[in-house]
C-alpha cells in the first residue's frame, strides 16, 4: 500500500521530469558527439540504476553538460562507438572509489575550480553549437575546439538566414518561459514546435531547408537499447584517464545536487549509497549502449518543484521516458538541430551562476583569478586538463596558506605585558622588545609550517625566557618534534630559558618519547599552565582574569604601534 502511495504522489512530478528529460537528452547526447539514442538510452537505464540503488530521493541522473566537454573531446579523437565502453570503465572506477571511501578526498576539490571547469565547459558547449545555430554544413572537423570555431568564423558568410531566425526564436521562447512561466520548461515546448518545422523543411511543405536530426544521424529508431560495439576500442591509457577524470566529475556533481536538493527539502540523503548507485548506473549504461552520466541540477531541482517527495519520481520520470520514447523517439528525426542548439545554449547559460563568481570575487580574489584560470584551461586546451591544473593551484595555494605560522605572542617586560600579536614574525622587529616571550601554538606542527615556527623564535633579540605554550596544539608530526628540537637548543644556545606549559593529552604521549622534553621536565621546566610558570618567574597574576583586558586585539595592532610600546 505504501509504494502505491508513493506512486500516487510522485508520477505527476515524474510525468514532467521526463517530458523536459526527452529533448534535453538527445540535445546533450549530440553536443558529446554522440547519436541521439544514446542519450536516451542513458537517461533511462543510468536513471533508474541510480534513483533504484542512490541515497537521494530526488537527485535525478542522466546525460549532462558538466561531462559533454570531454565526451566531445572523447568521440571526437575514438569515434562516439567508444562512449559506451567509457561509461564502464567510469562506473567502475567510481565503484573502486566507493570502495575505498575516496570521496571523503574527491570533494576537497575548492568551489572556485569548480565553477571555473563549470564554466568552461558551459563555453565549450555554447561555442560547439555554432555551426547549428548559423545554418553551417559540410565543413572540415579539426580535434581542438578553437579550430572548429575559427573555421565557423572562416565560412560565416555560409549562413542560413532561417536557420538564424529558428534558433533565435527558440531560445527566446525558452528564456520566455523560464522566467515568466517557469512551470513550463521551454524545451517542451520548442521540442513539438520544432518537430514540426523540421517535418514541414523535410518534406518540401516551406521553402526553408533546416537542417534535422535525420539529415545528420539518419533514422532514429523506436528503442531503449542497443548492442555496445566492445571491439571497436578496448581499455587504453587515453580511456583510463579520461574515465577517471569523469568519474571524479561525475561524483562531485552528483553529491553536489544531492546536498543542494537536500538544503531544499530539509531532508539528509545517504553520500554513501548515492556514490555506488552512481557508479552502477554508469555501467549499466555502458551496457545498454548509452554515455558516461551523472546527477542533473536542473532536472532534479524541476523534480522537487514539481512535487516529488520519493525517489519514485526519478524511477518514473525513466520508465515514462521510456514508453514515451519507444512511440514518439522516432519522430524526433525531424528536430533541427537549430533548435537544439538553442536547448544547449540555454543549457550552457544555467551551468553558469552568476552568483557565485560574484560571492568569489567578494570573499575571495585569488580564488576568482583560478575560477578564470581553470576555464580558460579547460576551453583552450582539455577539460580534464583544466580541472587537473586547477587542483593543483588550489593544494599548492592552501600549503601556501598552511606553511605560514599559527600562534599568539604575548610579549612581557619588567614583569609586565605590554603587547599580544598574533602570527607576527619576530624578526621583523629589530629592538629589543621584551625580557620574557609566551608562544602559544595553535592547532599543529607540521612539515608544512615547522620552517615558519623555526623562523620566529630563531632570533628572541633582549629576551631571557622563552615559554612554549602547547594548550592550542593539537597535534605534531615528526618534522614538527625536530623543528621544535631545533628551536629548543639554538634559544639554550642563545643563553636563554625555555619553558613548556600547558601539553595536552593530544601531545603528551609523542613529547614523553623526546629526550628534550624529559631533559627540560628534570629540570622542572614543564607545567600545566602559562600562569604558574609566570608565577614561579615572580609576575603577580590576577587569579580571576589570567589575561589583560585591556590590551590591543590583534586586528587593532600595527607594526609602528608594536615598536611604540618596545621602544
């Protein structure tokens, strides 16, 4: 009775879902360079793989923009009988990753490089569909994308006048509706309309010739399956690596639309189960003669609006496409492709959030110059390329980040404190500033940032104590243990005491195994807190405030004010 429930709630939002699937499929299935049934096939049978055995209720997985980039770049360079096998090999490297609980290190990749390969992806599916919207034909095919433009600009004067105006219209009637009508996808509506003046072009009923479906695919027959042609490129190292980057493409969008879905809905769906459905779903696609697939944003986000509260929706939304398919699909010959085109763009235009280049822009600057960077990558030279440089930039950028030194400096003179900085190196101060120094550290020591710790207390100008706070150290690894080896024997050579205070159970078992700690611990200068070193030294602490109200947070403090106060 439940599932019948299920049924009676959700075939509505699936009946809608898989109407917009229709044309969308085959729109996106041809800007990957492969036929049209392919896509269809793929929404179907990857679809409900993923929507049967995923962790979403409403994710919705099928063809997409963000992986048509590659898949051009794919067919193009192995011929499009090679996309099934990719989609194979995708799905079971994402199993490998599933297995292994990869994605806990696949989603570090920043949003910034995301949205830059988004981007560049958008631009190379709008720039792709040149030639369709211009009324182009018969011209030579080179394997970089820029070529192909330059070669559309070379015969633009080729165009076709009708060919302009459909395009045109087609996409004006789908900016239309989205926006004033955005119950009723655009592409419903253009898809019949342009079906029906391709048949009128086709069969001599207008003067204007479109170019269709047919004219470029042949016939397009009423089916959901067709036999892989396995021989005609087995598992290489050019498929290994292009399989490999799609699988990580495909598992960031597919979590990505699974949480935003959830943000939605206030629901949790299980990352877990929606990485090895995703994983299935690619390789029965290969199997069923379709493409490489992955969550749709769009499409699942028209499934929640439209009413869907179970995965049923997204199971229906295939196996109504599906029926649909079987009866209608080969009238989808007469499509020009004009009108695809228009879908792609349309398509390309919402992969783009404006929105969120602008917020990197305001909180980010550099992270906005990689955005651009790795589109740039990814139109100029690969999409796989792009998000590898952008992956890169990003890790080097954050170890650049993470290099530098986490800690609070309390200076003291005269038994006084007169200044607490943070993250400020020492020896950028030339004067003497102070008799006693407490470094806190914060958070961890590590091959990555012992150097920058190295660096601040290597030259403790006028200073006789040096106390090393551990309350904020977490953790420290052998690099860290020798760096801090190394800061405790040149501050003993320089003359001057060290102190450690305030070892946390994190630390205490590591530090207890180092002949330093235990030297200084018989020499009794290890306590449990700053303040009873502080006392031991003779400073009178106020036992209900062991921190100077009154002294500058770091934000207020400048260089010249550092020096005014050491002077």
């Amino acid at each position: 009775m439940r599932f019948f429930s299920h049924v009676k709630n959700n075939w509505k939002s699936g009946l809608t879902v898989s109407l917009v699937s229709i044309p969308l499929s085959v729109s996106l299935s041809v800007a990957a360079n492969a036929s049209p049934i392919m896509g269809i096939i793929t929404a179907v049978w990857a679809g409900i793989i993923a929507a049967i055995l995923g962790g979403s209720n409403y994710n919705v997985v099928g063809p997409t923009g963000a992986l048509s980039g590659m898949l051009a770049a794919f067919a193009i360079n192995y011929g499009y009988s090679t996309l099934p096998m990719l989609a194979i090999v995708s799905g079971t490297i994402i199993i490998v990753f599933f297995a292994l609980r990869f994605e806990r290190y696949i989603v570090l990749i920043p949003s910034s490089v995301m949205h830059g390969f988004t981007l560049g992806v958008a631009l190379i599916i709008g720039l792709n569909q040149l030639n369709f919207a211009l009324g182009l034909k018969g011209l030579p095919t080179h394997k970089h994308l820029l070529q192909n433009v330059m070669e559309s600009f070379k015969h633009i004067g080729q165009f076709d006048a009708g060919t302009i105006i459909l395009f045109l219209s087609a996409i004006a009637v789908i900016f239309y509706f989205s926006k004033l009508i955005p119950k009723v996808p655009g592409p419903i509506i253009v898809a019949p309309i342009g079906m029906f003046l391709g048949y009128l072009s086709e069969n001599g009923f207008i003067n204007t010739h479109f170019q269709t479906l047919h004219t470029r695919f042949g016939e397009i027959g009423s089916k959901i399956y067709q036999m892989p042609n396995f021989s005609a490129h087995f598992v290489d190292i050019n498929l290994l690596k292009t399989a490999f980057a799609i699988a990580v493409i495909a598992i960031l969008e597919t979590l990505i639309s699974a949480k935003i879905a959830d943000n939605m809905t206030n629901t949790k769906s299980n990352q877990r189960k929606e990485m090895m459905g995703l994983g299935l779903a690619n390789i029965a696609s290969g199997i069923f003669g379709g493409i490489p697939a992955t969550a749709a944003l769009a499409r699942t986000t028209l499934n929640i609006k439209s009413g869907a509260n179970h995965k049923i929706s997204a199971a229906m939304s295939c196996i109504l496409m599906g029926v649909i398919s079987l009866i209608f699909l080969p009238y989808f010959k007469y499509l020009p492709l004009a009108v695809v085109a228009s879908i792609l763009v349309y398509v390309a235009i919402q992969m783009v959030g404006a929105e969120h280049f602008v917020h990197i822009y305001k909180h980010d600057k550099k992270a906005f110059v990689l955005s651009f960077v790795v589109a740039g990558v990814t139109l100029v030279e690969d999409p796989i390329f792009g998000i590898l440089i952008g992956a890169i930039i990003a890790l080097l950028t954050l170890v650049n980040h993470l290099s530098r030194a986490k800690c609070e400096i309390s200076i003291l003179r005269d038994k006084k404190m007169v200044a607490r900085l943070q993250t400020i190196k020492f020896n950028e101060i030339e004067k003497p500033f102070g008799d006693v120094v407490v470094y806190r550290f914060a958070g961890q020591i590590n091959y990555i940032n012992s150097q920058a710790h190295i660096e601040n207390l290597s030259n403790l100008s006028g200073v006789h104590t040096v106390i090393l706070n551990f309350r904020n150290l977490f953790y420290i690894d052998l690099d860290g243990m020798n760096a801090l080896e190394e800061i405790i024997n040149t501050n003993k050579a320089q003359g001057k005491k060290v102190i450690i205070t305030s070892a946390g159970p994190l630390i205490i078992p590591v530090l207890v195994k180092t002949k330093w700690y235990n030297g200084l611990k018989e020499q009794k200068l290890v306590f449990d807190s700053t303040t009873e070193a502080l006392e031991v030294l003779g400073f009178e602490i106020d036992k209900d405030s062991s921190r100077d109200k009154t002294l500058k947070t770091y934000e207020d403090y400048t260089m010249s004010d550092t020096l005014a106060i050491v002077k």
